[in-house]
C-alpha cells in the first residue's frame, strides 16, 4: 500500500490543505507527534494552538471517555446537559466582563466570529463592523467577511466593512510606534464615511495571530476600546488562537488595561476536540432564539473536554509555565538573532511567539521564501511549526502549554541548524514542490 501521504493526496480534497512539507501524524504524547515511520517530532505548532494539553493528556482521554460512556444527548438545541451548563458557569467566572452575560457554545472560531458578526448586528441594529487590515477570524462566509487577511483577499466583505490599519511596532507607520496614528484613522472615519451610530461592533485580535504575531502597542488596545465605548461600538477580543491561558493569563486582553464586551475562544479550549464559546452581554447573546445553532453545538462530550482543559490549565499551573516557558523560549530565541541576520524580530506573550525572517535588517524585506525553507527543513531536522504572517515571513510557534524548557532548547536547536542550512543554500527551491503554504 502506498505511504499515508500518497494515499492523502489521493483521497482527501484540497480545500482545506494549508500544507508546508508532507506530515503524517500516526499518534503522539506531550510536545510530541509520531509520524508513520515512528519518528518523534517536537511539536511547536500544537495543531495550530488547538491541542493546548499536548497530546494524549490523561485527564483529556479520561474527561471524554467518561461523558461517552453515560452519554447525555448530543446537542444542547432542545435539551440542556450539565457538562455545557457547568462549563458556561466556569467561563463566565474566568473571563472578565461587566453586567449579566450569557456564553454561546460551537464548534470552531469560524462559527463563533461568525454568530457574533451577525448578532451584534441584528441586535444593536446597527449594520456596519470594523476590522483590522491581517485580522484572521475564520474560514467561514460570516467570518470571511470580517476578516482583512491577505489569504481571503478575494472572498466577499461584509456590507459596509471598515476596515483599520493594525498597529505593529516593528512596521510603524509613518514612524508611529504608539498606535496613534491608527487611532487618528477611526476619528478621521467617525467623521467623514463611518458614522459612528452605524456600527455595531469592532472585532480585535489581542495579538494579530496569522496577521503575524504582531504584539500592539502598550496602551493601544485601551484607547481604541475607550474611543469605541464613547459611541456604543462594542468591542469583541478575537482570542482564539491566543485566549485560555496560552499568553501566560487566562485572556490575553488581561494584560491591557480593558475588558472587552465580547470575547471569543476556540482552538486550545477544546484541547484538540472541535469546541469555541463566546462570552457577551445578555442583550446580545439572548436577543433571538433560533438564531445561531448547528445540531451538535454544546454536545456533553466536547464540553467535557473543556473542562478537562480547564481544570488541567489550573492543576498544572499551565498558564504560569506558559508565561515562564514563553519568555524563556523568546529569550532564547533573540539569543539567536545574535547569530542569524535573517531574524529581524521576536516577539510575542507566554507561549504565542512570531518570528520575522527579513533579508535586510534595515529595510526589512520579508524573506518568505527562507520561511518556508525552513519551517521545511526544520521538519526533515524534527520539528514541527509553520509560518504566519501578511508577507508569509513570520515563524509561529504555539506549543502545548505545559511545553518544558528542555523542549524548548531541543527547538532552538534545531531552528539555528535549519536557518543555517537554509542560508547556506543547502535546501534546494525543490524541496517546496507542492507546499504552498500561504
Ligand atoms: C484569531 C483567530 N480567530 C479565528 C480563527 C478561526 O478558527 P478556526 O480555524 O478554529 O475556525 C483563527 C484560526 O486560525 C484565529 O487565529
């Protein structure tokens, strides 16, 4: 029989392959994939950000065996289960806000970026959204189209759709660090073809995750939620790639001065099984019945799994060692720089940390070919993670939570052979034959 990739190729559609070099995952335990020739690769990426206990966590096989074995229903539409009910009551206890709030369950960040776009419309009446030029909120039609990235440049907007330079230290416009001068931008719109009692909400990323890990001003993030706040906009905090604990706190808007009306999750609160919530006032969240539902949102067993996640995250400390281990990573990472040109800058909070590759540290070209060189040679040396990024030129590294420092020494060493070779010109342009990436 043919090898597992071949048979990938063979029957598995296109669509949905974002792929960088020929993986094939057989199983894996902690920070480590197996693939089918029973290698052991380091696993930097975490699917993603979504398998946020590593893998094959025991109190994740136990959570989810133990809700399939009593099994209450499998949709929370026209019944209820205490494994959803509990885990609401949990999430509106862990994640900031003000007044009475409801959470929505689902299955991705797609549908839960998806249901707030068209609810905070419907709701507040109010047709029109802002977003962030690199925001990435999903790969659904609803989401699509709050979305600026790059990648779905050609997809269908929102009706109406503002869209916001996001500020990013490292690229300034104009010399503007601060994040003044995006500010300035939403004042000019409010004034000339955004009237601020037209929009319902502004969807922000704590950190710009596929835009390029860009880390905001300090500061930033307040000013625009207090600027928005002045006209009613509500503010929604996209943390589904760096949400629930992964930045070193339980929400990342927690290291900013705000609390945000909306806040959605996905990805790691599942631990690797499909599950995302939003966290909103009541008069949104509870403005129509029927309005936002798929048969299986809420199921016990996915919602178990957030549990597991959740009491792990507090039992192992998970948030602190992502905060502990993130900055030794990044420290070790920007010891790196020292020796390779090519890293124009590390950046990022916890265990959500970019990497921009630049061929000149003066003008600051991106080097995307060189990215995907080496997210693929990286992967032949054992170690997996891939590039983000509006120039595809930032690595991304968003390991398991409970990743150790040793791990993230073996990754550092590897990253500095695989940009060595890749400098060196020792992986041939062939090498990406049929990666695209993006
Ligand atoms: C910030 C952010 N929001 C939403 C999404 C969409 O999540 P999903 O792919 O689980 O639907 C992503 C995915 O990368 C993301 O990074």
């Amino acid at each position: 029989m043919a090898d597992l990739y071949t048979r990938d190729g063979h029957a598995l559609s296109s669509l949905q392959k974002l792929r960088f070099f020929p993986l094939s995952i057989t199983g894996g335990h902690g920070s480590y994939v197996i693939d089918e020739a029973g290698r052991e690769l380091l696993d930097l990426s975490a699917s993603w950000g979504a398998a946020s206990l590593g893998h094959s966590h025991p109190a994740l096989i136990e959570a989810v065996t133990s809700a399939l074995s009593n099994q209450a229903g499998a949709s929370v539409l026209s019944s209820t289960n205490e494994a959803v009910v509990g885990l609401a009551e949990r999430l509106l206890d862990k994640v900031p806000g003000r007044g009475d709030r409801r959470v929505w369950f689902g299955h991705s960040g797609s549908d839960a970026n998806e249901t707030v776009a068209r609810a905070v419309v419907a709701a507040t009446g109010r047709p029109r959204i802002i977003t962030f030029t690199g925001s990435y909120h999903g790969g659904t039609a609803g989401s699509i189209a709050v979305s600026g990235h790059s990648v779905q440049e050609h997809a269908d907007k929102a009706d109406g759709l503002i869209s916001l330079h996001y500020p990013d230290p490292y690229r300034p416009i104009d010399g503007d660090t601060s994040g003044e001068a995006t500010l300035d931008e939403l004042r000019r719109r409010f004034e000339t073809d955004a009237a601020p009692n037209e929009i319902a909400a502004i969807f922000i990323e704590p950190i710009q995750s596929d835009g390029g890990l860009i880390v905001p001003p300090a500061g930033f993030m307040k000013a625009l939620c207090g600027l928005c706040r002045q006209h009613g906009i509500l503010v929604v905090s996209d943390e589904v790639k760096v949400g629930v604990g992964r930045t070193g706190r339980f929400s990342c808007h927690e290291h900013e001065d705000f609390v945000p009306d909306i806040v959605t999750m996905g990805k790691g609160l599942g631990g690797g099984l499909p599950l995302s919530a939003v966290i909103g006032p009541a008069d949104v969240m509870n403005f129509a019945t029927s309005f936002s539902m798929q048969t299986l949102h809420g199921n016990p067993v996915c919602a178990a799994a957030g549990h597991a996640v959740l009491d792990t995250i507090s039992s192992e400390g998970l948030s602190e060692n992502a905060g502990r281990t993130g900055a030794y990573l990044m420290n070790r990472l920007r010891q790196l720089m020292q020796v390779h040109e090519l890293i124009g800058d590390v950046r990022g909070r916890g265990l959500a940390i970019g990497v921009e590759l630049v061929h000149s540290r003066t003008d600051k070209t991106p080097a995307a070919r060189a990215a995907a060189k080496i997210v693929y040679r990286a992967f032949e040396l054992g170690l997996v993670h891939y590039y983000v990024g509006m120039n595809s030129n930032v690595l991304e590294m968003t390991p398991p939570l409970n990743l150790s420092e040793a791990e993230a020494d073996e990754a550092v060493a590897i990253l500095d052979k695989a940009i060595t070779e890749v400098v060196a010109n020792r992986v041939p342009d062939s090498a990406l034959d049929g990666f695209d990436g993006w």
